[in-house]
C-alpha cells in the first residue's frame, strides 16, 4: 500500500509540474519576462547536457543554448501540450539546432572528457542482443578509452547519437526518446542496438595487439 501511495504521489506531482510548465509557457508567449526567467532555471541544465553530450563541441554547447531558449521565447506560442509534452518540446528545439551545427561545420568535434567514467563505458557497450558481454580489454588505459568513447560516440549517425544521448546518458525513457525522434519506440531500440553494436566495435578494434 505504501509503495502505491508513493508512485500515485510521484506521478501526481510530475503532472503537477507538467502543468506548471505549460502554464509557464502560455505567460512567455504573452511576452512575461519573468515566466521566461522561471523557464529557463528550470530546463537549463538539462538542455545544456543534452547539447553537449550531442554535439561533443563544449565551445559551442553555450551559444546553442542560448538559441535553444531564444527559440522558447520565440515559439512559446506554437506549443500545445496536446500534441507534445514540454520536455519533449523542448529537446526537439534543442536537437533540430544541433543537427543545424553539425551541418554547418563538419570538423570532428573536440574538447570535453565523457564525464561518467568507467559505468558508462560498461553500459554502452553492453549489447544484451549479443553473446559478446564482456567489458573492454582491461589493458587499455582509463582515459585512452574515455577519449576512445568520445570519438566514436561523435562519429555514430546523428540519430543514434541522439538516442544514446537521451536514453543512455540522460536516462529518458525509450518512448520519450522515440517522441523526440518522431519515430516508433521500435526504431529507437533499432538504433540503441546499432549504437552500442558501433561503439562496442570501435573500442574492441582500438585494443592493443599482443605479441604471443
């Protein structure tokens, strides 16, 4: 009973943020500086991970973020949580720039080191789908393989790497992701595997070779 009471709580007060969201949303379009203000400290954090974490580019993650919420302010009025939910809405404004960036620059992405270490590598290299569950050659050296991550992770596709980022590193669910992606929840899978199928590859190709 208690564990019920708990989740009925929980949900009761993710709605209760969802509406405030749209509330906060209705008062930007109307031009209220400070529902913008109360927008922005709410959502930035999670914006600026996800930008950097897509984008791989630190020294364009603040400037995109900005536009990000530029856009919010813009748009306010054409969001209807009728036919999307305001993170939803939000991460598909913030995705639609990144891919913009991208295209703007083709240079291979530098700069930050993946900030979650040794688990991360362990999870997104995990293909359940596989016999092949083992970890990275442990001979490899920790901060070799964060940069190794880094680089594979900047040269998957974008939708793969838009996935990996929502589900894998930023633990949205696979349906969120799939409405960010405006596909079915069973492309997103697709993707996942292919993801850490690519990932998992290019580390294993990166090991070193012995001499027997």
């Amino acid at each position: 009973m208690q564990s019920n009471l708990q989740h009925s709580d929980e949900a009761t007060a993710s709605a209760n943020d969802k509406s405030a969201d749209a509330a906060l949303l209705r008062a930007i379009a109307s031009g209220d500086e400070s529902a913008f203000a109360k927008f922005l400290d709410a959502h930035i954090n999670q914006v600026h991970h996800f930008v950097l974490r897509t984008t791989n580019r630190p020294n364009d993650a603040d400037d995109l973020v900005q536009e990000v919420f530029l856009q919010v302010w813009r748009k306010a009025g054409q969001f209807s949580d009728a036919r999307a939910g305001v993170t939803t809405w939000l991460l598909s404004i913030a995705r639609n720039l990144c891919i913009d960036q991208h295209r703007r620059s083709k240079a291979r992405p530098t700069g930050h080191s993946v900030p979650d270490g040794q688990p991360m590598i362990d999870a997104l290299t995990n293909d359940s789908d596989t016999n092949n569950d083992q970890h990275i050659d442990q001979h490899i050296d920790k901060t070799r393989q964060l940069n190794l991550l880094r680089a594979a992770i900047a040269d998957l596709p974008e939708r793969q790497r838009t996935a990996i980022t929502l589900c894998q590193l930023q633990g949205h669910s696979n349906a969120h992701a799939a409405a960010i992606l405006n596909i079915k929840i069973a492309a997103v899978e697709s993707l996942l595997a292919r993801a850490r199928r690519a990932l998992r590859d290019a580390l294993t190709a990166s090991e070193p070779v012995t001499s027997s």
